[in-house]
C-alpha cells in the first residue's frame, strides 16, 4: 500500500496530467492538429504550462491515454454531454475550453473506472476555476455531477 506523500504525488501528477490534456485538447480544437501529433511532441507542451509548472511533473502515461480515449470515444462523450444540457442547448453552443473540460472529465469517469468519482469531479472543477469565474465552475459542476450518477450507476449494477 502506497503513503499518503506517494498517493498525493500521484494524484499531483496526474492533476498535471488532466490539466495538459485540456490545454491540448484545446490546441487541437482550434489549431485543428492530430492529438498523436501533440501527444508525443513534449516541446509543444511547454508552451501551455506557466512559469511554475513543469509538464515534465506529470503522469506521461496517464496524459497519453486520458486523450487516447478521448478522441477514441468522441462520439459517445459528446452524446453524454449533450444528453446534460439543459433544453435548447447544444455542444457547438458552449466555450471551446469548457467542452475540452467536460469531454475529458466524462471520458476519465466511462473509460477509467478504477478512479474515484471524487477524485474526477473535484480535479476539473479545479480545472475550471483557473479559466473561468463562479457561473461557468457551477455550470460544469452541475453537468458533470449528472453525468457521473448516470456513468457510475451504470458502472454498479455491471
């Protein structure tokens, strides 16, 4: 069993990890750049990392399969999302950032089952709050909180 100084490091890690994978996301979005590409080009990494965070100080294998599946399941996490929104809302409707956001989060909570529902909502939420104010961190608190009851029942009842 691992202490709590290695288990926090590698929650540490991986908040780093997610954080990436967002900033990532993002690029490929609007640059319209293949996620291999930015996957396996540390160099271009660095440039969505502040002066006091390292993306050397993260989860490289969790980083790489966060947006593996991501882009592998595509599809069915913008259903998910989707199916969240309030009525009249689409997914072309919201910020770039924030469907980045919500598609790794809900991607983390269907695809990496052996990580707690906790641990996946608090992480983007505090993702959230370092690019946006109150409103837009309740908004993905509130869709991410239904996602996760659907997901995880699901998961239960396997």
């Amino acid at each position: 069993m691992r202490s709590k100084k290695e288990r926090r490091s590698r929650t540490g890690l991986r908040g780093m990890a997610r954080l990436c994978a967002v900033q990532m996301s993002y690029r490929a979005g609007i640059c319209g750049q293949k996620i291999s590409d930015l996957i396996n080009n540390k160099e271009d990494r660095k440039v969505f990392i502040s002066e006091n965070l390292s993306s050397s100080e993260m989860d490289e294998e969790f980083f790489k399969n966060l947006l593996n599946a991501a882009h592998a399941n595509s599809t069915l996490v913008d259903t998910l999302v989707g199916k969240h929104l309030s009525a009249g809302w689409k997914l072309e409707r919201l910020d770039s950032v924030i469907k980045c956001i919500l598609r790794l989060a809900i991607t983390e909570l269907h695809c990496f089952r052996e990580i707690p529902t906790n641990i996946i909502l608090n992480e983007y939420i505090e993702i959230s709050k370092a690019f946006f104010e109150r409103s837009e961190v309740a908004f993905v608190n509130g869709l991410l909180n239904a996602a996760a009851q659907e997901l995880r029942a699901v998961v239960s009842q396997n």
